[in-house]
C-alpha cells in the first residue's frame, strides 16, 4: 500500500528529529503554535464575536507582558538588573518629568512684559505701564486737593448706615461676577496729568486719591501708583502672556490658567478694569511682591487707605474667599462707609455683600 502524503511527510519529520535533537526543539514549538494557530482560526470562522474575544485576549497579552518586561521594572544594582545586558541598561527611558504646580511663582503683571519692553500704544491706548511718583501727582494737581480732607469723615461708625447694592463704589468682581455688559463704556473715566504723562481711573475717586497721597506724603511716605486703568484689551493681553509664559515652563493649558488666574487677573473680572482699582507701590520699593506689605508704605497703606474709601482688597488669609493671593499693592475704592466697616471688621468685599447688602 503507498503510504500517503502526510504519512510520508510525518516519517520524513521523525528522521530528521531523531538525527538532530536540538532542531527538534526547536520544530515541536513551532508546529504546536502552527496548528494551534490554525484550529483558532477554523474556530472563530464565522463567528465575529469569539474571534473579537481571542483578539482582545492576545492584546491583554501583548501589552502586560510589555509592561513586565525586565527592562523597565528592574532597579539598578538588584540581580535583576544585573542580569540585563548592558546595552540596554544604557537605554534612558523617556521618563516623564514630574511637574508640581506649586514648584511656580506666580507672576506679576510687569513680569509677564519682555525685558524693555514697552506696551505697545495700541494694546492699551495709554500710558498705563507707566508708574506715577505721587509728589509728581501732587505737583500737578495742587488746585485739585480738596480743601478739607475727607479723612475726618471716617471717624463714624457705619454699622448701621444705609448699603445699597446698586452703589457703584461698591460692586463686586471677581471669579464668579464679571463686570456687567457695556460697563466700561459708562466708567467716566478721569485723567490726572503727571510730568509722565496722564494717568486714568474713575473721575468720581480722583479727590479721595489726591487727598489720600496728599495725606501719606505729609507722613512721610512716597507712593507711586502703577497701572490704575486697564481696558479689556490690555487685560487680556497681560493674561495671555501670563498663559504662554506658564505653558512653556511645561504646564498643561489647564494648569497654566489656574497659575496665571490666581495672579493676574482673568480679563473681565478685573478690579482696573472698573477704573476703582490702584497698584500702589513706594517709590523705595517699586516691585508688586508680598515683601511690600513690610514696608513702611505698605504699612501706612494697610492703616490708613479706609479713611480715604479705599480698602486691600485682596488680604491675606483670605484667598480662599477671594480666589486671589494676598496683594499688600492693591487698592480698591468703595467709599469712605464701606471701607471702614471692611477695615474695621477685618472683612472682604465678598463677605461684605454677603452680611450688609
Ligand atoms: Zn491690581
């Protein structure tokens, strides 16, 4: 009888095994993962389902055994690691650097401006990068000052006194309110002319300004008011740079608006916006840092800005209520009532709406 051909190829298989063992080991894997290979396949035949699942299997597979793979969970100097070649010991594993948010310093407006750099006119229109000396302020604007300052006004107490919610001097931006639609077009804006140049906020704060600087001049402190007024515009470009500047470090667009939003900020919800809020700084200490609310001037600011109708606006201790870090620079107007209530309290402007209007 003539033997058929699988017979013949199996005895043909068996001769070659018997003459070399070690082809043999090799062979049988090879031939069990063939055969295996093809009943799987007449199994799943015509059926999608079973052969989606041998699939998915094969993937779990391939990517556990990816992760297990000796190179990348061996630690240096086990036997383990040893027993890798050194060629790939030498292999530096793309190793995600681990970025902490809070590693970052938060910035300043002014830090945010390349070095030299001047705002460009049409960003915002008018000198606003520019710091005004108030002795300068003062110079110019003698026939202004108030003939009787209002800082005796703020002897009372205003507990009880009448508060109403549709007071300009008292609305409240922040985070959760931006400033209302078609708002900046009504803020009629005041200038106060410098030797630098004009500076603008709100007319109707102008007096209490004056009388203010006027006040901390008699006692011996210097301050210098930077970027009173800011248009949208100016404010949304500050916060863009703020953003690129954070994203570039490495932080995610996410991230990089959580930084730049607890310093600067987002436009529309703007204090300077309003044309009621002053960076004040000293002319010995020019920087908006937390180290100016050591100082003699921040100090005097701090004690003394109430009896004027302006308050800190941002205090420390009350981030978690004003969604801004403690900036010992930034004065708010409110009037005269509303300041020394939120002084004397120890108050935000927040807490204030909440307890009196
Ligand atoms: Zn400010």
């Amino acid at each position: 009888m003539k033997a058929t051909l699988e017979e013949r190829f199996r005895k043909k298989l068996l001769k070659i095994g018997k003459k070399n063992k070690f082809l043999r080991l090799c062979i049988i894997p090879a031939v069990v993962v063939g055969v295996s290979f093809f009943h799987a396949v007449r199994y799943c035949r015509g059926n999608g389902k079973r052969f989606a699942m041998m699939a998915m299997t094969f993937l779990l597979f391939v990517v556990y055994s990816s992760f297990s793979f000796p190179m990348f969970t061996a630690e240096e100097g086990t036997e383990e690691w040893n027993s890798i070649s050194e060629e790939a010991q030498g292999i530096d594993l793309a190793e995600e650097e681990e970025i902490n948010i809070e590693d970052f310093e938060l910035l300043d407006d002014d830090d945010v401006l390349p070095e030299g750099e001047k705002i460009p006119e049409t960003v915002h229109g008018m000198d606003i990068g520019e710091r005004f000396n108030t002795s300068d302020i003062l110079e110019y604007n003698q026939h202004r000052l108030p003939a009787e300052s209002p800082a005796a006004a703020a002897a009372e107490d205003y507990e009880d006194y009448e508060f109403s919610p549709d007071d300009w001097r008292l609305i409240l931006i922040n985070k959760q309110n931006s400033i209302p639609e078609g708002y900046e077009e009504k803020v009629p804006l005041g200038n106060i002319n410098t030797m630098k140049g004009v500076m603008h906020c709100d007319e109707r704060i102008i007096d209490d300004l004056l009388a203010m600087i006027q006040t901390a001049k008699d006692d011996g402190v210097t301050l210098q008011i930077c970027s009173p007024y800011r248009d949208l515009e100016y404010q949304e470009y500050l916060f863009n740079r703020k953003i690129t500047y954070y994203m570039n470090k490495g932080l995610s667009y996410m991230e990089a608006y959580r930084l730049g939003s607890q310093a600067v900020t987002v436009p529309n919800a703007s204090e300077h916006q309003l044309g009621l809020a002053l960076d004040i700084v000293s002319d010995t200490f020019i920087k908006l840092v937390e180290g100016f609310g050591d100082t003699e001037a921040g100090k005097w600011l701090a004690a003394n800005s109430y009896r004027f109708g302006f308050i800190l606006r941002y205090p420390k201790g009350k981030e978690d209520i004003t969604g801004i870090e403690y900036e010992p620079w930034h004065f708010r107007y409110v009037g005269v009532e509303a300041a020394t209530l939120i002084t004397e309290k120890g108050i935000t402007l927040e807490e204030f709406w909440e307890e009196y209007l």
